[in-house]
C-alpha cells in the first residue's frame, strides 16, 4: 500500500500488444439505447446500441450472437469473423464530420471550434502508460487523427503537454509544454491550467481550447484509416500496453496476464487513484478504460465510517483548494446544499484527499454522492411514473435548510 | 441474472491506495513526541509526576469508555486519542496535584471537552485546556505551585514575574530554564524535551510548521514591544518563551487538529494571535501563564478563521435551480 507513488515517469514502455478473441463480451452501456435485441447476429461493426448525446454509439467489436441486453451491458457471444463493410469518411469537415465520427463511436463532446488545441500526453494515472506506445510506434494514425480533429476544431494554435522526463516528439509546428511528472498534473482541468493559465471549472469545456489526450487522436486516426468504428481501448495491464476489445471481461484480461483472481480481492477498471471497481470478473471494459489493478484484499485501502478528524491534510493536498473533509461532513449528514459553500463543483475527483485521509474516510464518495444529490435537487424533476406520495424523494434532505444551517 | 458469482469480489470506490496513515497512528506518534517530557517529568519530581500521569491517563480512557457507551457508539478507546488528552492534561498539572483535581479535571477534559461536542474531530476547544480551565478556576489554590510545592527549591519564574517583578527573574539562567529547572505543569516546563517531541511531530509531518511558528512569532515580538515600551516593568522575550507552558502550549494543544484552522494564511493569523494574547494575559490578568487561556480564546476563532480560503478551481459556482415546466420535463424525460 505505501511503495505506491504519484510519480508519473513511465519509463521504457514495449510495444502495443494486441488482445485476443473473448468468447463473450459484455459490451457496457452508458445511457445508450440498444437498437438490437436478444438473439439478433451481429457482425464486427454493426451498430448495436445509440448514445443519448455525444458519447459516441456503440458497435459490436467482434462478429456474434446477442445472448442477453439490460440497462447496463449487452452480453455477445462471439462466432467466428465477420466484418461489417468499411464506410467512407465524409470529405467535409465541421458539423458533418463530427456527426459522422460520432456515428462511428468516437466521443465528440470536446470536440468544438476554437481557436487552441492542447493534446494531452501526460499519463493520467501513476502506472498508465497508454499514450507513449501510440505516439512512438503509431505515429502516422495520430498524426492522421489530428489532421481529422482540426477539420472539426479549426484552431491555429496547437499545443502538446508531456511530463517532464517522458518521451514525447511533437508533432509539426506545434508547441511543447512540460509539466511535472506528479499526480495529477494529467488530468484534464490541469493540463487546460498548464497551457492557458486559465482554470476550468471541472466537468465544463474551457473557453476557447479543446483537450483531446493522444488515444482520442489515435482512435479518431483509427476511424479514418480503416472506415470501421472505435470498438477497443488501450489499456495498460502489468505494464504492458495493450489494444483491447470493449467488453472483454475484466477475469479474461487477468487470465491472459497470468494473473488470479481470488474471493475478496479488488479488480479496478483503470488507475489506482481513480478507477472504478469491477462488480464480478464477467465486467466488461468500457471505451474509456485506462488500466487494469487487481488488488488482494490486504494490499488495497478500505475506507471506513469513522468521524473525520479535522487534520486538514486532505485540504493541504487538494489540487482544486477545496475542504474534501467539510464536504465530507456536510454529505454524511444529507446537508448537500450546504456542499456548494465549500466549493464543490470544483473538485476534480482525483482521490488525493482519500489517499491521505488519516481518518481513512471515503472522501471522493461522498463528494461525488454529493454532487449526485445536488443535481437531482436542482432538477426539480418528478418523474412520471412516482407515486404521489413518493414525490419527497427528489427533493432529499434540504427542504429545511435553517434547520441544516443552524 | 441473479446466480452466485465466483470469484466474490470486494468492491470500494476511488482511490484504491492509501497512504497508510490512521489516527491511532497520529495520536501514537504524538504520544511518543511527549515521551521526552514525561521521562524528565518523571526525573525531576519523582513519583508524583508519575501518580498524575498514570491517574490522568486512566480516567480519561475510562470516562471516553463510559462516555462512548451512554452516546451508543462503537468503543473508542483504541485510537488512542483518550489517551492522549489525558496525558496532555496531566502535563499541564503541578506534581503535586490532588487525587481528585486529577480525576475531576481528566474527566472534564474527556467529558466537557470532547464527548458533549460529538467525540472525536468536533471539539472546537482544545480538551485538556477544557479541563484545565475547569481546575484553574474552581480551586486555584490547589492548581497553584506557590501554595503546593514548599518542599522544592526550584523556582517558578512566572510566579515571580507576576508578584516581585523582573528583578526577581533576572538572575534566572535561561539554560536552567531551557533544561526544566522550573516550577509550572509537570510535563509543560521540560522546554528541551517537548522540543524535541514537536521537531519529532514536524519532521513526520503530524503537525504543519505555521501555528508553531507563529505562535512563536507572536509570543516573541508581543513581549519585546512591551519589553520596549518598559524595559523595567517586563520581562526578556526568551524568559516568557522558556517559562510556563509556551513551548508546550505551541506544539502540542494550539495544533490540536480538530480546534485549529487549516488553511495556510487561517493557521498564521491563529498562531499569532494565540502567542500575542499569552503575553497580554500574563501581563495584565491575575493568571501568571496565559497560554492555556490563550490558546482557549484563539480556539473560538478558529471558525471564523477557516472562512479564509483561497479562490477554489474554476472560480466559486452555484448549480442553478431548474424551473419546473414543460421544457425541464421534455430535457430529462425525453
């Protein structure tokens, strides 16, 4: 637990690897709507669900059978192959090719005119290292990538962030900036803050740039060399970098690794810091999976109920210089409104205030369980179909804010 | 979809490491930070140092245990913070203090200080000075070495300061002070030991430089602007900073983490102005050491002082309230 470190230095990393064929996949979805049902046959390619917004619809990465479709993930069982045929990029650029790419799976909220392009290869998480294989060794689709993103984006000014001590070459006329090799220095709103000086709040486009990391730029590439939709991820797995189909169950990928998975153990889909925990080993991984962690049950942190203890080293150690511990408290006793005096739309959920939290409290979640409420609080929406009686249940907890307050 | 799963997994959300840190560890260290001072406690006034230490200790870990099971909780005694208070409580006792001060101030400290505010992490006071408050007010005879301590031949230079003036101290040799040639709180005056306890506490980073520093600061520069204004009638800086609890008060009780401010700038100004008002109190009240009384008063504004932040990420922002009409309900529903 304590040889952990925030250094986000990758090193030598090898050659991207390619997966192997699943059996089964079990494709998540993200608020799409699955446009085929059980028993229907798919190919590689074939639209099987549409994103709500700008997410990107999702294909089926193998050519198979739909066994099993509910709100979260559609279960395929993979045949043999079979593609889908190639589409042809539209030859105009703008709104057409954005509305093109996103049918094609890639995520294109970012993507919008402005005038600054900052490409981020600085590792999100410690022990992800995604981005330099791409920029080493495929070079040509990134390059490719980025040529397609500025049809869209239209800027003039381009920027590359690494960290400083990994290898980046940068791409033509464009301008490097290092920032320091520390967690979290990788995530977006920080590197917006490294190129413009300007801080974004967390969750919102900055003015005037567009982020887009290196895999984005590689996956847009891969869409446009090939005519096929986005149905992988790079994934860093026991340092080994590694193109993997969406949905491939977390147990297949610990197996290929030659790893084990025992009763109580954590497998977390993506960094330490910021993953997010596997319910079983069938979880399949999504389009924005970084990394692969198993941890045994006595080598991964456990937060516990206890009462924060006012130290203030998560407040000393926040990136965003908020007070995770009084949201903390606020959150605990259902006072969410209150929440927004202590500034919590500017947290960047980098789970630095968990890792140092003497009273092992778990920070992060209460944050985001607060920014949760908060939003359902100002929706002021009854769903339809609510019971009268059971209207009380979207408005939780402040509709007595003196009372919370005094 | 329901079937058993295997392998079963455990699933806890962001971040998965940890520093390894935990409070029983936080109040250990601090524990072992004070083990300099209660060895010479034990040195310089023998067993009775030791019979507070020891009765203190135990009434505080007995009251936090009786206190936790008439609140309901779960027991909380194994975090070692009872413990703790207890300890930092009988360090700012006489030897020669009573059975039963000992007993009625560790269980206020306890009782009054902590568990009334909601346990641990929601004193807004320091709760050994809560204690020690209650002591020094109700029996100040019995609190006080000038009526208690006969028997000895150390000197209590605050005492001294306080009664007879600066020609009495004057002839006080600082590296006898700093050593704990003294009289006051019997773990307090031991200002070379607890030193060494709070570099201890800073280099493992239990505590953060600012509130020591400035508590310092303002301790030091208060008592040479009066020293300044009457050199006849005040005492040197460096005798108020070796006398009394000052050394003991800035590591220990003003950096207590639930009572103190957090930011940078909120810890500076606390600090401050907890070491100007030990030497306000020590000049014009009838208390011969001010800084639990200093610290107490710095403590009520800590809230106030947190209010200081620096401007958060992005810029402060309110999620707006949506209206509740055929727009709202055709965005979310569909």
């Amino acid at each position: 637990m304590t040889d952990f470190s925030f250094s986000l230095l990758t090193g030598e990393t090898g050659p991207l690897v390619k997966g192997a064929r699943p059996d089964r996949l079990r494709v998540p979805l993200q608020g799409h709507r699955p446009v085929l049902a059980e028993g229907d046959q798919v190919l590689a390619g074939t639209l099987i669900a549409e994103a709500g917004d700008d997410r990107g619809d999702m294909h089926a990465p193998l050519a198979g059978t739909i066994r099993a479709v509910d709100r979260f993930a559609m279960l395929i069982e993979t045949t043999d192959d079979g593609r889908a045929e190639p589409q042809a990029a539209p030859s105009e650029g703008g709104d057409i090719l954005r509305r093109w790419l996103r049918s094609m799976g890639i995520d294109v909220r970012p993507l919008r005119r402005a005038p600054v392009l900052i490409v981020n290869a600085v590792p999100p998480e410690p022990g992800i290292s995604i981005h330099d294989p791409l920029l080493r060794d495929y070079r040509k689709t990134v390059d490719l990538g980025l040529d397609t993103a500025r049809r869209v984006i239209d800027h003039s000014r381009l920027f590359l962030v690494a960290a400083r001590g990994n290898r980046a070459n940068a791409f033509a006329d464009c301008t490097v900036v290092h920032v320091p090799p520390v967690y979290p220095n990788g995530l977006d709103p920080l590197v917006v803050r490294a190129v413009t000086g300007g801080e974004t709040l967390p969750g919102r486009h900055p003015d005037n740039a567009v982020i887009l990391s290196v895999r984005d730029l590689y996956f847009i590439g891969r869409v446009m060399e090939t005519g096929r939709p986005v149905t992988q991820t790079v994934m860093t797995i026991a340092g080994q970098n590694r193109l993997v189909h969406v949905g491939t169950p977390a147990g297949f990928l610990v197996a290929e690794a030659g790893g084990g998975v025992e009763d109580g153990d954590h497998v977390i889909l993506g960094g330490l810091m910021r993953g997010i925990p596997a319910l079983n080993i069938d979880q399949g991984v999504d389009k924005d999976t970084t990394g692969l962690h198993i941890l045994s049950k006595t080598r991964a942190f456990v937060p516990v109920d206890g009462p924060c203890l006012g130290c203030g080293e998560c407040e000393r150690r926040c990136p965003a210089r908020i007070m995770p511990g009084m949201i903390s408290r606020c959150a605990e006793f259902k006072q969410f409104a209150r929440t927004e005096t202590f500034h919590i739309h500017s947290c960047i959920e980098c789970g630095i205030c968990g890792y140092w939290c003497k009273a092992r409290r778990p920070l992060l979640q209460y944050i985001r369980l607060a920014k949760y409420e908060l939003a359902l609080l100002r929706s002021a929406i009854v769903p339809a179909d609510t019971p009268a009686n059971d209207q009380g249940r979207s408005r939780p907890a402040d509709t007595r804010p003196e009372k919370n307050d005094a | 979809m329901l079937r058993p799963q295997r392998p079963i997994l455990t699933v806890s959300m962001a971040p998965h490491v940890h520093c390894g840190r935990t409070i029983k560890g936080h109040m250990g260290e601090t524990i072992i930070a004070l083990m300099p001072a209660m060895v010479m406690a034990a040195m310089v006034f023998g067993m009775d140092a030791v019979r507070v230490m020891a009765l203190s200790c135990a009434v505080a870990v007995t009251t936090e245990a009786l206190c936790n099971r008439l609140a309901g909780r779960d027991p909380a005694v194994d975090d070692l913070h009872a413990l703790l208070t207890g300890l930092l409580f009988a360090c700012l006792l006489p030897a020669s203090a009573p059975w039963w001060l000992v007993t009625v101030g560790s269980a206020s400290s306890i009782g009054l200080g902590k568990a009334i505010f909601g346990g641990l992490g929601a004193t807004p006071l320091c709760p050994p000075l809560v204690g020690w408050a209650v002591c020094r007010i109700s029996w100040p005879k019995a609190m006080d070495t000038n009526t208690t301590m006969l028997g000895t031949t150390l000197p209590d230079p605050l005492q001294q300061l306080k009664f007879f003036g600066t020609d009495a101290v004057a002839s006080l040799d600082p590296m006898a002070l700093f050593t704990g040639h003294q009289l006051g709180g019997l773990g307090a005056v031991h200002i070379a030991a607890l030193l060494a306890g709070g570099v201890f506490l800073l280099i493992r980073r239990h505590i953060a430089w600012e509130v020591p520093v400035a508590f310092i600061a303002g301790l030091l520069c208060t008592a040479w602007i009066y020293q300044l204004l009457d050199p006849a009638a005040h005492a040197a800086p460096l005798l108020h900073l070796l006398t009394g609890s000052a050394v003991f008060g800035a590591f220990f009780l003003a950096t207590d983490p639930a009572s103190s401010p957090i930011g940078r700038i909120p810890s500076l100004i606390y600090g401050l102005m907890a070491g100007v008002m030990v030497i306000i109190i020590r000049v014009y009240s009838i208390y011969p050491d001010g800084v639990p009384f200093a610290i107490l008063l710095a403590n009520l504004f800590t809230p106030l002082l947190d209010r200081i932040r620096p401007r958060p990420f992005g810029g402060p922002y309110t999620l707006t309230q949506e209206k509740e009409d055929q727009a709202t309900c055709v965005k979310h529903c569909g």
